[in-house]
C-alpha cells in the first residue's frame, strides 16, 4: 500500500472494467462464525436451538428468493430454503444432539453428512452440496445471533469489499446498489470475474490489502487498470462518476459489426447454448460457439435424431445470414453422459474427452453430424461445424471427411491442446477454420486445473505462453488465409482484444453483455497499434509484464475529457 | 401396501425445479409417501434431499409407495406429476 498525502493505493487485476465511486461497503468471510464460544443448554434446548436455527436459515434464504431479479438466481435459493427445512436435517441435528453436540456442532455435521451424500449422488445434484455449507453458516450465524456473511444492503449504492464471493452471495449481487467489486482473492477466470464482466459491474480481484479497507470508507475503483484509490475527494469522485457515465452512454449506443480504428474486421459473435440464449438486445455478427450438449446433459438415452435436428434449426432460423459454429459434443469422462457408457477415469481432464469419445462411440458424432446436416438442408443455412479437443492432424482430417461427408461445407477444430496450437498450420491444411479455447488451452498450457482456486496466476489468459500458442495459430491462418477465431473468457476481455487481433485473430465469441465493451476496445486502436501491442505482450516475462507492455494498464481513452 | 412405478419425464431429472415441485406436493398428500429407485432403500418422498440424493436423471424408473386410505389418491396424483415435463411446464408459465 502507497501512502501519500492523496491517500492509498491498492492494486489487483482488474477483470472487468469501468469506474466507480462510493463508499466501501465489507462482506463478512464466513469463517469468522466459527469457534465462537457456545454456553451448552440441556439436550432438549439445543436441539430445539438447532432446529429453530435451520428453520431461521431456511426464512432467510426465502427471503432472498423473493429479491433476486433472474429466475435461475430465485430458483437457487428457492430450493436451497426448502433444503434448510428438510425434515431429514432436522432428524440429523436431533440425534447429533442426542450423541452429545451442542446446537452449532449438530448443525454443522448434519449439514457436513448431507453434502456428502449428495457429492457421492454425482453430476448436477453434486452441484447442490456447496449449499449445505451455506445452510450450516446461516443456521449458525441465527443460532448465534449475529448477521450472515452476505451481500450487505446499507440502503445506498457502495463499493462491495470481500475476501472472495460464492455462487451464492453473487445471486444476489444488484448492479443497481454495487457500484464495484474488490476482493482479495480470487483471479480472472473466478466466479466473481465472469458474474461481474456479465452483469457489467467494474471489479478489481486478487487485490492486496483490499482486506483492510473500512466500512464507509471512500475508494475510486479502476476495473480496467486493477487500481482502487481512498482518501479521495469530492470532486475527483465525481469527475470519475462522470467518466463511469459517459463511458456506458457510449456503450449503450454500440452497434455494428467489430472494427479496430481503421477498419480492419475482427468478427463479434456469441457464445451460445441454445436458440433461448440469443438476446435480441445484443448486436453481434453471429453465433461463434454453438455448445450442444445442453440438449444431451441428464439423459440415460442420446436425444433421438427428431429432437436434435429440432434443436439445431432453432437456433439457424433464428440468426438467418449470420455466421452459425456448431461445436460438437463436447462430453467425455470430465463431464460425464450416462449414455456414453464410458469408464470412471483417474485423471478424467487427461482422458477421452471431446472429440476423443468418437474413438469409442463414433456412432455418436456419426448421428450428430447427420442431424447438423438435416437442420442445415431444411432451413437454407450453411453452418460452421468444429470438433473440440482436437489433437492431431489425423482426428483433424478424419472429422473432416466425416462432416464434409455430409455436405457440410465449413469444418474446424477448437484448438485446446498445445499439440494442435503448434501444429496450427498442418491442421489447417485440412480444415476450414480453427477456433481457439483459451480456457482449456490455460489449463493444459501451464498444467493448472481451470477450477483451482489456488492457480489462478496460471490460468490467467495474459500468460505470454500462452499468447504465443494463439499467435501459432493467428499466423497460420494468415498464411492460410483461414479465419482463426477466439472463444472463451480471453475473448470478453476488452482489454486483450486488441492483443488478439494484433495475433492474427479473426473473430471474437463471447457472452452477450461483453459485446459492446470489446467492440469499443477495438474501435479505439489501429490494427497497427493492435499489432505492436501484440508484439510487446509476447515479449514479457509474465502476465502482469504483459498487461503493462501492451498498454492494457494505461487509463482508457476518454473522449470527453 | 400399493405401489406405483414411474418413469422421470423431466429433463433436468428429479432435480432443481422438478425436484422442488416434486417434495412440495408430497408434503402436502395426507398420507406419508416414501420414493426409491429400483431395489434401493425407499426415502421419505416429502424430503428434498433424500429426493435429490436419489440421482434420478431423466428416464429413471422410480417407484412411489403408501399406506392408509389416502394412499391411491396420493399415488396416482404423484405418479402423474413425475410422469410430466415438469421444466417445459415451467417454461409454459413463465
């Protein structure tokens, strides 16, 4: 921390940019609600203590359903309160009692032996268990007396300070009261950087000291640059308040197709599950990563050819004339489908996965393609088709024959593997187009598991290694002639976007709401200038080194000032 | 004591949503309704999670079980709703 006159700065990553100005507002961690002295009341009390805990935890939870905005966030908690006043953990806290705990210790092991038995269940009820941990720290903190650890609500807009947010504090999260997001924890691709870059709130993460901000106190927060501020006055708040609002009017008002300053095209299109997720709101130029295995999750059997063909020309009648990149089934032993009948695997990111599944069950990819083909023929649109993990130049020329096989005109490969990044040219010598996925490509780059807290460093996609894999295959398509795309968390980030299309990149693909603020970044620089900050991030020692050098840390450009 | 077997027509299976408008119903029947998958131990059907850790996906086959003279009318209108598209329904309404 820097003191001066002014005041302080900290410093993180900034993973979502904007500005703000406020008041700090502190998010207790839950951990403070453990080891609290307990004086224990005879067996029947405790138990009725615990009991009456739950039930309070479980009112809670009801409560926040009632004020969350999207359905998905209300239907979370919504069950997690019917969990909190499951008659079973009820029947668990008494007989812990009866084994000699008192009220907190019972709740917490009901809690403990219930996650449990929904981790052994497996797939999406596995996703569940986080929120009996949840369940144990509220029912705790009501037996206790003192406020859950959650999103405060002070009754003004502020600036939300945390050691790091979980899936269920950010439900909750209202970009209308929460001006910005600093945690102390946490990397670029964390739960609180993806929700914060969606819901367009600047965020600052990893940010060293951030613990010691007080309640009340006032900070600027820079999400692009990663830098808060306190001992701020008045008038710099709003003069920054001013920037924040000239900067989403701009926002707003983007439209069109993506474009660097003079006018080199770098394609803006949508990461996509299904026709639900296409958001008429957005302007893009296109789907450039269809996931279909939103339609094969859950089932025992594969989705009949009927159901696929349905589902595929959905999504092509809605988006007539624009680019469509249907990525086939991405499933395998890391994310596992019943019906692929494949084997428990020790190392399942290492396994067959991806377009490896084909090895065992090409009747599978066989059925895929035949349905992409019919949806095409019967809706007139000529869509893109890629396979993912594709590794080598043989898969790359196989899946090739197959789709081409079936009439489909524009085949590629996702490039998740530094095997297929290094041998970029050869794949395109068989393919039409390859689409690169930053976020697995992260993982197998730097050997850093995508959902390890603890190695975010590594999987920051600002990794000079692995901005050279990109540039492998950004050059490759220039030879080429090819068009090279990037899909992934690297995509929406508005300040690596003029790095890519520096590499050679040549579409953009993302969730809708970071559309707008990659189309800016983009705008604002020369695709010489784009080239030379490509050059510079290749050349630095690490992601920080990288961000500096490419100018990612310089303040935005404002026009109005 | 009369049984019902069922085959989960949900696509998210007996899960979230389903799984919620499931247990909320079972609560509400006047009679205990217990729920269980192939030979395994039957759960109190009005308790989300023994339902949840059933792991009943869709096209699992499950089987209701009741007793007292509430427990035909219980099991044919749970029967009936594990037997519907609990989520299209949602998708209906909302």
């Amino acid at each position: 921390m820097s003191e001066s006159a002014a005041g302080a700065t900290l410093r993180g990553l900034g993973v979502s940019p904007g500005l703000a100005a406020g008041p700090v507002c502190r998010m207790e961690d839950p951990s403070h609600l453990r080891g609290r002295p307990w004086t224990a009341a005879s067996p029947a009390e405790e138990a009725d203590t615990a009991v009456r805990a739950l039930l309070a935890a479980s009112l809670g939870l009801a409560a926040l359903a009632e004020k969350a905005a999207e359905p998905e966030a209300r239907a979370i908690l919504e069950a997690q309160s019917l969990i909190a006043a499951d008659p079973l953990l009820q029947e668990a806290v008494r007989e812990n009692v009866r084994d000699g705990m008192h009220a907190l210790d019972a709740v917490t092991a009901a809690c403990d032996h219930h996650r449990d038995a929904l981790l052994a269940a497996g797939g999406h009820f596995a996703e569940r268990a986080a929120d009996l941990a949840d369940i144990a720290n509220r029912a705790v903190a009501a037996a206790l007396d003192v406020p859950m650890s959650a999103i405060p609500d002070p009754g003004h807009p502020y600036v939300l300070v945390a050691e790091d947010l979980s899936p269920a504090d950010t439900v909750t999260l209202d970009p209308a009261t929460v001006l910005a997001v600093i945690t102390e924890r946490g990397g670029p691709t964390s739960h609180t950087a993806i929700l914060a870059r969606a819901r367009g709130v600047p965020a600052v993460v990893a940010c060293r000291g951030a613990r010691e901000l007080r309640d009340g106190t006032p900070v600027t927060v820079d999400g692009a640059l990663g830098e808060v501020r306190t001992g701020v006055g008045d008038a710099e708040a709003a003069e920054v308040r001013r920037r924040e609002a000239a900067r989403r009017s701009r926002l707003r008002a983007s439209t069109g197709p993506g474009r660097t300053a003079d006018g080199h095209p770098v394609k803006l299109l949508l990461n996509i599950g299904s026709a639900a997720d296409l958001d008429a709101e957005v302007s893009a130029e296109g789907v450039g990563l269809f996931r279909t295995e939103v339609l094969f999750l859950d089932r025992r059997t594969a989705p009949d050819m009927d159901e696929q063909v349905a589902a595929y020309e959905a999504v092509f009648r809605a988006l007539p004339g624009d680019r469509v990149v249907v990525r086939t089934l991405d499933a395998g032993t890391d994310k596992p489908l019943p019906f692929l009948g494949l084997p428990e695997e020790t190392n399942p990111a290492l396994g067959v996965r991806g377009l490896r599944v084909a090895r065992a069950r090409p009747d599978v990819l066989d059925a895929q393609l035949d349905a992409v083909a019919a949806a095409a023929r019967a809706t007139g649109v000529r869509p893109w088709v890629m396979a993912p993990m594709v590794t080598t130049v043989a898969e790359a020329a196989d899946f090739a024959r197959r789709a081409r096989a079936r009439g489909i005109a524009h085949v590629g490969a996702m490039v998740e593997v530094p095997a297929a990044a290094l041998q970029a040219s050869r794949l395109l010598a068989e393919l039409d187009f390859l689409s690169v996925g930053t976020n697995d490509l992260s993982q197998y780059t730097c050997a850093a598991d995508r959902q390890h807290g603890e190695l975010a460093d590594l999987l920051d996609p600002w990794q000079p290694a692995l901005l050279r894999l990109v540039a492998e295959c950004g050059a490759a398509g220039r030879r080429a002639g090819k068009p090279v795309g990037v899909c992934g968390e690297a995509a929406a980030d508005p300040l690596l976007a003029p790095v890519l299309a520096g590499l050679g990149v040549t579409s953009l693909s993302m969730s809708g709401p970071s559309v707008p603020a990659v189309r800016e970044a983009l705008a604002a620089r020369t695709l010489a200038e784009c080239e030379e900050a490509a050059r510079a991030a290749l050349e630095a020692d690490g992601p920080a080194e990288a961000r500096a050098r490419a100018g990612a840390d310089r303040p935005e450009r404002d026009p109005d000032a | 004591m009369p049984e019902r077997t069922v085959v989960i027509a949900s696509r998210a299976g007996l899960h979230a949503r389903p799984a919620k408008i499931f247990v909320e119903a079972a609560a509400r029947q006047g009679t205990p309704v217990r729920i269980r998958v192939g030979d395994g131990k039957p759960v109190p059907a009005h308790s989300i999670l023994a339902v949840l850790a059933l792991g009943a996906v869709h096209g699992t086959e499950v089987t209701l079980d009741a007793d007292g003279p509430d427990a035909d009318a219980a099991l044919d209108s749970l029967a009936a709703l594990l037997s519907r598209d609990l989520d299209a329904e949602e998708n209906v309404h909302e």
